[in-house]
C-alpha cells in the first residue's frame, strides 16, 4: 500500500525523504548563534523581493580575541577585508 500511498500523494515522499519538516536541535533560537557558537553573529539577505535569507557570520579563531564584544558593524566590516570567506550551504530543512 505503501507505493500506491506515495504514488496518490507525492508531497508525502519528498517530506520522508527529506524530512524538511523538522527542525533539529529542538528547542533553539537560531536567531541568537552567540549562544552556541563562537564568534558567530545572525544577519539577513534580501536576495529578491520577499525573500529573506539568514545568515551566520563567523570569524576564526584566529580573530576571535578581536571579535569579543563587538558588534554587527564590526562583522559587516570583517567581511569586506582581505580574509577568504567560505559559504557552507547547510541543505533545505529551514534551519542553521
């Protein structure tokens, strides 16, 4: 029946195969990335019209005794020096 179930509703099987729905850990505020990683700050895209994108910016280690402290001014600052910067695209399930 399984087949056929999947086959009537497709939806059902990219939620099971992707499991998008949930958000994992439980119970975080992903809003605030201060409280569980280091020098780690929250900002926000406009990519188009309507949609917004969150981000974290964290800085190494290495800049983590300068990072302390500071605020989001200092991290838009940081990105716009000579230092790489590396994008982790982390998938869809709507969480960071």
């Amino acid at each position: 029946s399984l087949p056929f179930l999947i086959r009537l509703f497709p939806s059902l099987l990219t939620k099971f195969v992707y499991l998008n729905f949930l958000a994992f850990p439980f119970f975080v505020d992903f809003r605030q990335p201060e409280l569980l990683v280091n020098n780690t700050i929250c900002l926000y895209l406009t990519t188009e019209p309507g949609v917004t994108v969150g981000i974290w910016h964290t800085v190494p280690g290495s800049r983590g005794a300068e990072a302390q402290g500071k605020d989001q001014r200092w991290y838009e600052e940081a990105l716009a020096d000579a230092h790489p910067v590396i994008i982790y695209l982390h998938g869809n399930g709507g969480t960071r």
